[in-house]
C-alpha cells in the first residue's frame, strides 16, 4: 500500500530534518558537506526551492508549488545516498526514515 502523500503547500517556509540512519554521521570528510550543498543546488534546477535567509546548513525553505517540497527531497536524499554508496563502498539506509518537515513563521516577510 502506497503512503499517505505528506502536505506542502508552495509558498509557506517549512524547516526541514533527516538523521542518519541510526542516528549515524552522514558527513563523514569536509568534501561530503561540500557536495550535499551542490547536490541541492542541482535539486533546485529540477524543483525550484528557495531559502528566506542565508544559513550554512539552509533547513528552512519554500517551494514555489504545493507539493514541491516532497519532489525536492526525494530527489536530494536519493541522489545523496547514491553518492554515498559509491564513495563509501556501502549499500542499505543512510538515512532514517522520512524527511520531516514543519511549517515555521519565515524571518523574511
């Protein structure tokens, strides 16, 4: 049986969360940081996403569409642990679950 689709509503900020896979690290070298921020720039091309403020790790963000923000995750989190795999010699999770995310009042109006 197919999962409950998750709301997302374009336009409203929702801050973002996943943990490793039993609550391991993901990030294991200073590169792995590196290429998870490109990995997400290239998930943008594909579904416009945007940020409402500058941060080094960019949790809160808002789609454009309704819907947008699962597309955009799905596609960084499975591109993510393709990379990881391949880099890591590694198969199975590595992450836990289910992004989570909540809407949040944006800093920005």
């Amino acid at each position: 049986m197919a999962r409950k689709l998750r709301v997302s509503l374009g336009t409203i900020c929702c801050h973002t969360l996943n943990r490793g896979n039993g609550r391991t690290t993901v990030f294991h070298q200073d590169g792995d940081y590196a290429a998870f921020l490109i990995l997400m720039k290239q998930a943008n091309e594909r579904v416009p996403m945007s940020s409402p403020s500058d941060q080094s790790f960019p949790s809160r963000v808002v789609a454009e569409n309704d819907g947008d923000l699962s597309k955009w995750m799905q596609w960084l989190t499975t591109a993510h642990v393709r990379r990881y795999h391949f880099l890591y010699d590694s198969a199975g999770h590595a992450w836990q679950g289910r992004f989570k995310s909540f809407p949040i009042q944006s800093d920005n109006p």
